[in-house]
C-alpha cells in the first residue's frame, strides 16, 4: 500500500471521525445561546449526513471499516446536533421564565356596560 493510499483509507476517515468527535465536544461546551441553524445552501450538510448514513447502514459493496467509520462518524454528528439543540431549547425556555416583562395584551379590555 502505498503512502497515497494509506492516507486515503485511513488518514481521511480518522480526520473526520475526530472532527465529528471535536463537534461533539463543542457541543457541550459552547454557550447554548450560539446554536447555528442551517440556511440556504447549508441544508447540504443534512444531505450529506444522510448519504453517509445510507453507506454506512446499507453499503453493500463498502468495507467493514469504511461502514464502521461512516457510522461512527454519523452517530457523533446526531448525538452533537441533539445535544446543542436541547441545550439550546432550555437556554431559550429558561431566559423566557426569566423575563419578567408583563405579558402583550391581544385585545382592548372589554367595558362593563
């Protein structure tokens, strides 16, 4: 095996497997005030996600290895999505309960008469 290949078959999986690993730990260590939501052209990334998840779980054709880290790399990725955005729903509801504004009236208050 050459150095091109070895670096093709096993440099390029572990890099993304300890980038997903690294989006993990930002995840829970970031302030949850900061959870990016995708738009636009960023959708992408959820595509990408999901052909990753096909080859991982259905990849036939595909080594163990490959399968293995393509799963891995797609388990890291939803537990850091899952993560940051429950972080993120209870930043949000508790800044909410915080907020000791009065309430917005809808309507006029209604007469006696």
């Amino acid at each position: 095996m050459s150095l091109w290949e070895a670096t093709w078959h096993i440099g390029v999986p572990l890099i993304v497997v300890v980038g997903a690993a690294t989006a993990v730990s930002a995840a829970f260590s970031n302030s949850p005030d900061r959870f990016p939501r995708p738009r636009g052209w960023q959708w992408a990334w959820v595509g990408l996600w999901l052909m990753t998840a096909g080859d991982a779980a259905f990849g036939n054709d595909r080594s163990w290895f490959e399968r293995a880290w393509k799963g891995t790399t797609v388990l890291l990725v939803a537990v850091a999505v899952t993560v940051a955005a429950w972080r993120h729903y209870r930043w949000r509801k508790r800044v909410r309960l915080a907020d000791d504004s009065p309430s917005l009236v809808t309507r006029p208050p209604q007469s006696d008469s």
